[in-house]
C-alpha cells in the first residue's frame, strides 16, 4: 500500500512516499481504507522529535491520528461493523510507528472508531476527531457549560474554537467570540457574536455582556487571558488547551472516549455542527499540506485526501 512516512524526525521535508505491507488486523481491529485524514499541530511537534522524550518511536512512522474511511474488512471481534460501513477515528497510539492515517489502509481498534456522519463529506468528517474531542470535552466536561450561560471563546474561528461554539451553542448558550475580523461573518453563520482581537477587546466583551461572561475557553494561549480578565464575571470558570499551570486556569487535554466522541458524531449527524475545510492536499503532496499548517493563516482545517 501507499503511505507518506518519516525516517527521522525533522519538518516536512523529511516525509517520503513509500510502498508499506498491508497491516494486519487483531480480532478486535478493523481495516480501513482511508479516504481523508486531516492535520493537526500535534503532528508536526511529533515529527519534528518533540516529544522524543515522552512517546516511544519506531521509524519509519506514518503520521496523521485523525482519519475518515470505509471499512474494508472487520475484524473476527467487531460486530459493531461490516464491510462498507463509513467510519471516523482518532487513532493516536502511545507508540508512533507505520500505523498513521497518511495511508492508503490502516488497522485501527473498534474503541477508536464511531459511524462517520451522513452529513459530512470525508474531509469534512476527517477533521472532527481531535479538534472535536478536544471542544467536547472542554465544554462539556471542564467548563460544564448550561443552557442560559454566556461562554467566551477566545479563537473562536480555529480548528478546536469553531466546534467548541457550536457544542456550547447546541447547549443552549450564548457564545461570545473572539477572531480576526475577517472571521466574523463566519462565525455569525455559527450563532456566535464576533469580537475583534486585539487592545481593547476585554471592553468590548463587556459591551456585550455587562456583568460579564460565566466562562471562558482560550484556545489560543499567549496571554490573552490575562489581558481580558475583566470580560469575565468573579468567579467564571476558564480553561486553556494551550495554557497549562496558569493559576485558576483548568487545562484541557484530549483524551478518546467512545462516549464523547459517539455525542461528537450525533451532533455533526443532527446538523448541529460542522467543520470548516479550509485546503486539500493529495497524498503526494502532504509536505505541501504541512508547510501550510506551519504557516499558518488558511481558514478551516487542512486535509489530506485519499484516493
């Protein structure tokens, strides 16, 4: 089978087009043909060795966690799947080797994998696993946002901030958002109330919300939280998945939970929300796809399709 994979780490320039042996699949693994998987920053901090000293490696790795395909043979344990079946999954491994979502097959355990919704399209479905868990589990979980609270949502156009608006918005919230202003008729499309980033704008929060947000989720890190304290009420809950021992400050790290990730997908399945696909790349052209992670800048999520 075709994959991209890195022999060593470094950027995109030490990925490589390779011919792999098809992998093999445990009674309870299902083979899937992959058909998009899309980028996360997370990708390019393995690849470049940054977590050398935290994550078992084996070269040569196939990177991607975050996949959406059909699957091409269930495994002898798997009753929740048959063959053709659509499916998402996020299939981070505690050990990075040739089992990544850059490929043309890959053998993922049933627990990392739920029905891909009807009403997304593969590259669409590809970009929920990681970001979505992540906004899931934020808003849900640590912040506990209710029906009736005003949440604030720094980064509220990006991968992870996109859908922690609209999970707060289907619990009944108001959503208050900050981005670039060109992202701001975007995120009206998504119920949210746009504010600019930038001096001034813990102020303009409190324009619209005088007695100010309940909670706060940054997503962006840089000390914006800081600077725009003010916009929260005495006591509003605030949490970081960039940020990680800032006092009063709850971090959020992605963990799979079939559960969570299971209320994900129904969300995306009811039409209450979407992902944002801002670039496709064929596999050929993944280094392509990394170069513009890194730079930065491309609205919506990128991904790398399949044939």
């Amino acid at each position: 089978m075709k994959a991209m994979v890195y022999r060593r780490y470094g950027g995109p320039e030490v990925l490589e087009l390779a011919e792999l042996p098809e992998p093999k699949t445990h009674v309870d693994s299902v083979l899937v043909r992959v058909r998009a998987t899309a980028l996360n920053p997370a990708d390019l901090a393995l690849q470049a060795g940054a977590l050398d000293g935290a994550v078992e490696t084996y070269f040569p790795v196939v990177p991607g966690w975050d996949i959406a395909g059909v699957v091409e043979h269930p495994g002898l344990a798997t009753p929740e799947f048959a063959a053709g079946d659509e499916v998402i999954g996020y299939i981070r491994g505690d050990v990075q080797r040739a089992h990544g979502g850059m490929a043309e097959l890959v053998s993922a355990d049933v627990r990392t994998l739920v029905r891909k919704p009807r009403t997304m399209s593969f590259a669409e479905a590809a970009g929920l696993p990681l970001a979505g868990l992540t906004a899931y589990q934020a808003v849900v979980h640590t912040l506990a946002v209710r029906p009736g609270e005003t949440l604030l949502v720094h980064g509220a156009a990006g991968g992870v901030g996109s859908l922690a608006v609209q999970i707060a918005r289907a619990r009944g919230a108001r959503v208050i958002g900050t981005s670039s202003r060109r992202d701001h008729d975007y995120l009206r499309t998504l119920g949210v109330e746009p504010v600019a980033y930038g001096e001034g704008s813990a102020g303009r929060v409190r324009e619209l919300v005088p007695k100010g947000t309940d909670a706060v989720l940054d997503t962006v890190g840089g000390g914006v939280l800081a600077a725009t304290a003010s916009a929260a009420r005495l006591g509003a809950r605030t949490a970081s998945v960039v940020e990680i021992g800032v006092p009063g400050v709850i971090p959020v790290f992605c963990r799979l939970d079939h559960t969570d990730f299971t209320a994900l997908a129904e969300l995306a399945e009811d039409g209450r929300l979407t992902v944002r696909v801002g670039a496709t790349y064929p596999l050929e052209r993944a280094a392509d796809a990394q170069h513009a992670l890194a730079a930065g800048g491309t609205p919506g999520k990128i991904v790398v399709e399949i044939a």
